[in-house]
C-alpha cells in the first residue's frame, strides 16, 4: 500500500510541475508576442468559468491567435489620484 501511495505522490507532483511550467510560459497581458500590438479577447463563457487566470485573445495585425495569462487591471494615474468626494 506503502508503494502505490508513493508512485500516486510521484504522479501527481510531476503533474503539478507540468502545469505549472506550462502556465509560466504562456505570455502575459493584452500585447501580441509577435508584433506588441494589443489583441482582442475572444469572449467564452465555459472557458472563463474553467480557467479564470486564463484568456483567449487574437491579433488583429498579424493573425496570432492563443491563450495568455491574464494581468490584473492597475489604477491609472488618474484614477489613483482621483479624490473622495465627501458626502
């Protein structure tokens, strides 16, 4: 039993690292790899119910289309320095 709890362990932790070297490759954010032009989000509702930290997205220049990491949305500049308007 001792084996076949090991050899699970093994399978699973090569599975973890696959995954995870896998998503560190994928690129990141909204820029084309290709030609570091912003591309258009292919919209599907199973895939984003799926995978979350994950999108689809297409380039209008050069046709590139594939999956990319998805960045969390920043403040601008303006909106970090937009007041609170007092109520």
């Amino acid at each position: 039993m001792l084996v076949v709890l090991v050899l699970l362990a093994t399978v699973l932790l090569r599975v973890a690292i696959i995954t995870a070297v896998a998503y560190l490759l994928l690129p990141r954010g909204a820029a084309c790899p290709h030609c570091n032009i912003d591309m258009l989000a292919i919209r599907n509702r199973f895939f984003d119910l799926l995978v979350p930290a994950l999108q689809r997205r297409w380039c209008v220049e050069c046709g590139w289309n594939g999956i990319v990491r998805r960045m969390q949305r920043t403040p601008s500049r303006t909106e970090a320095r937009r007041p609170l308007i007092p109520s």
